[in-house]
C-alpha cells in the first residue's frame, strides 16, 4: 500500500514540478515582452 502511494506521490509532483517550469518560462517571456514594449514605446 505504501509503495504503490509513494509512487503516485513521485509522479504528481513531478507533474506539479513540471508545471511550474512551464509558468516559470511563460512569465519570463511575457516579461521580456513586456520589458521590450516599453522600452520600444518610451525610448524611441
């Protein structure tokens, strides 16, 4: 029983790890984008 409940455990961290990699990499692009804009529209 424990063994088969650790195993879930792994795989919905790792999915939830997973997860979290991908937010991260959308909040950076959507900074740099941001950032970009900005930049673009204030420092012409």
């Amino acid at each position: 029983m424990k063994k088969g409940n650790e195993m879930h455990e792994t795989m919905t961290g790792g999915m939830l790890w997973g997860m979290g990699i991908t937010h991260l990499a959308f909040m950076v692009l959507i900074l740099l984008t941001i950032a970009a804009l900005i930049k673009y529209l204030f420092f012409r």
